[in-house]
C-alpha cells in the first residue's frame, strides 16, 4: 500500500499467485493497482 506524497490518492499493489508443484511454489498469475481518492482527512 502506497499512502501517496500528501495528495488524496491512494494506491494498493495486488499480486493473486497461485500454488503449483509438490512443494508448493508460489507463481504471480495477476498484477494490478488499485487507486483510490481518500474521502475523510488523513491524520498528520
């Protein structure tokens, strides 16, 4: 999560990976961003 530089945008990074192999390895299947304007004041 990305808070921002004081602006009223936020950003969240997400990775879903899934679960492959024997011993379980983790592989990244999606990546996106999701932002998002902030609609009460942030504390300073």
């Amino acid at each position: 999560m990305d808070p921002g530089g004081g602006g009223p945008t936020t950003a969240m990074h997400v990775t879903y990976y899934a679960v492959s192999g024997p011993c379980g390895d983790l592989l990244p299947v999606d990546r996106f961003t999701l932002t998002f304007t902030l609609t009460r004041p942030r504390r300073a």
